[in-house]
C-alpha cells in the first residue's frame, strides 16, 4: 500500500505511514455513519427553522405588545409621581 500524502510505500496492514505518520486509511463505516445524521440534523434543523421561523413571527407580534404595555405603564407610574411630587 503507498501512501496517499507522501508515496511512501507501507505493508498492507500499517495503519500509519512508516515516512509522514499519516493515517493511510479512512475509515469508510465511520464516515457514512457519520454522514446519515448530517442528512437528518439538516432536515431536522430546516424543519426546526422553520418552526422557529413561525414562532418568532407569532411572539414577535407578542412582544411588541407586551413592550407597549410595559412603556405605558412606566409612563403611567411617572405621571402618578409626578402628580404625588407636585402636592
């Protein structure tokens, strides 16, 4: 087996190149284990995105509510000490 980095050639059971110390092979189960997840996070994440997506849209609606009562009622609670100042 040679080496794919350095051309080196190895046995066919070394695991590292005997000249670089490179990795001669890749293991192939591991890198399509590895790639079946991707696929699904991805799914999983633009599904998520998308749900995410909708609730930010509905609670952003929500939170510039909330944010309206919130100034109100500060502006309300000066005014009241305004008036308890002024006596």
């Amino acid at each position: 087996m040679f080496c794919r980095y350095c051309g080196e050639e190895n046995l066919e059971e070394a695991v590292y190149c005997k000249n670089c110390g490179k990795k001669l092979k890749e293991d192939i189960k591991t890198a399509e284990i590895i790639e079946t997840p991707v696929v699904n996070q991805n799914n999983n994440n633009q599904q998520n995105n998308t749900q995410s997506t909708t609730t930010t849209s509905s609670s952003s609606n929500t939170d510039g509510s909330d944010w309206l009562s919130c100034c109100l009622c500060l502006i309300g609670i000066f005014i009241i000490f305004a008036i308890i100042g002024s006596l």
